[in-house]
C-alpha cells in the first residue's frame, strides 16, 4: 500500500483456535471469470511450457512474463498508477519492485495472474492485484537463527548475506538458477527504464517510520521480537540496496 500497488488486502485471522489470514476475494467471480494464473497464461500462449511444473520452473522467465504481460488483449487496471506506468509489464515490475524490497522468495509461476472477464462480460483482461507475500521477510527463520545473522561479525552469514542470496522463483532464459528478487527488479526495470525510475522513486518516498508502524501494528504472539528486528532490518537493507540504483 505505502509503494501505491494494488494488493490483495489481507488481515491475521484465527478460526477454531488455528491462526491464520483472511483475504478478500479480489477475483470478482461474480463479475469475471476469475483468476487465470501465470502457469496457465503461459501455456496457453506456449503450448510446451510446463504448466503443471514445480514452482521452481526454469522455463518461467522474465522474458516469457513480459511477452505474456504485453499482448494486446492485457489491458492495465483501473488505479491511480504513477507517471511513467503505462502498461501491465510496467505494474509488474512494480511488483517486482516490492519482492526486492521484503525479500520475496516466492513469485512462482502461480503467483502472479490475470482477471478474466466471463464470457457474459465486455470487461477487459487485465492484470490481478499483486499477492501472496507470506515467502518473505525472512519467515522461515527461527529467532535463534535471525538473532544471530543479526548479531554476527562473519560476512558470510550475516543478514546481508541472507539478503544477497534470496531467490525469486523467476529465471533468466537458459540458467538453471533463480534471479534474487533485486536481479529480477532490475533487469525488468532495464526494459522500461521510465516505469522503473518510477517505481524507485515510490520506494524513496516511503519514510522508515512509516514502516515501523506496520511491523509495529503486528500482535505480539503472531510476530516474536527478533522477527521483528531482523524484519526491519532485511526491509532497510533491501531498500538501501535499491535506492542507490539508476535504471537507465
């Protein structure tokens, strides 16, 4: 919300004493068709793409998402968008631009999608709200071990270390290791130099206290302090990472 993307709007939820999220429903079903994920995006205009492939798919390239996302029949949502933002790949290197910042381990092939109008509707295809963020912010981590990338002098396993080596489940053409989620932001933004610089400059305007305040408004059981701290730290050490960055 602070970047300006249209998100899935998630708040923590418990049912039956089991702790868990509840989303509003973004797929408008009533009105569209639904979601249609980018495995099947990518199939349908690729026949020999693995759509049923693991979420670590090799063939699930920034390329093959950019021509998926510049087709004519993929319109751009309705939203207040930022000048420079002009089409759906443009939004999605927005997107991208967020899994940099939080550490998004996670932006497979099924966690991105198109709406779909029903075959009643006149409405356009157009790109979905960004979501599914949970692989993020270090959440795999016990305390134990965040305190101490936290605390450690060793360069080789500190949280920068950490940082440097997230992968971001999309991959250059030919390469069987994933981009980091920075890789991916600036390679895709290296393609729309203006709606990257636009997205940067987004970034630049969200102030740390202002981040604060949301790892801050997290309950105290569902989020212990060192998740806290090493959060706020991967968050500033990510943004470090990208405001010193020209795309261009």
């Amino acid at each position: 919300g602070l970047l300006g993307l249209p998100h899935a709007d998630v708040e923590l939820a418990q049912h039956e004493g089991a702790r868990g999220i509840a989303t509003k429903d973004f797929t408008m079903e009533k009105l569209y068709g639904g979601l249609v994920h980018g495995n099947e995006v990518l199939f349908h205009l690729d026949p020999t793409y693995r759509r049923n492939a693991s979420t670590a798919a090799p063939e699930h390239t920034l390329d093959a998402v950019r021509r998926a996302l510049e087709q004519p029949f993929v319109q751009l949502p309705e939203w207040t968008w930022p000048e420079g933002v002009a089409t759906p790949w443009d939004a999605f290197i927005g997107y991208l631009l967020l899994g940099a910042v939080i550490g998004n381990t996670d932006r497979h092939h099924q966690n991105w999608a198109l709406l779909a109008p029903s075959e009643r509707d006149k409405r356009p295809v157009t790109l979905a709200p960004t979501f599914d963020h949970a692989s993020s912010l270090g959440r795999e981590l016990d305390d134990a071990e965040r305190t101490r990338r936290l605390t450690t002098k060793d360069t080789r396993s500190d949280l920068r270390a950490y940082a440097a080596r997230a992968c971001s489940a999309l991959y250059d053409a030919g390469t069987p290791h994933p981009l980091t989620p920075c890789e991916a932001f600036a390679r895709a933004a290296a393609t729309r130099p203006s709606a990257g610089q636009a997205w940067l400059e987004r970034l630049r305007e969200v102030a740390p206290e202002a981040v604060s305040v949301l790892i801050a408004r997290v309950p105290g059981p569902t989020m212990s302090a060192p998740a806290r701290q090493f959060a706020l730290a991967l968050l500033e050490e990510n943004q470090a990472r990208l405001e010193h960055w020209h795309v261009g």
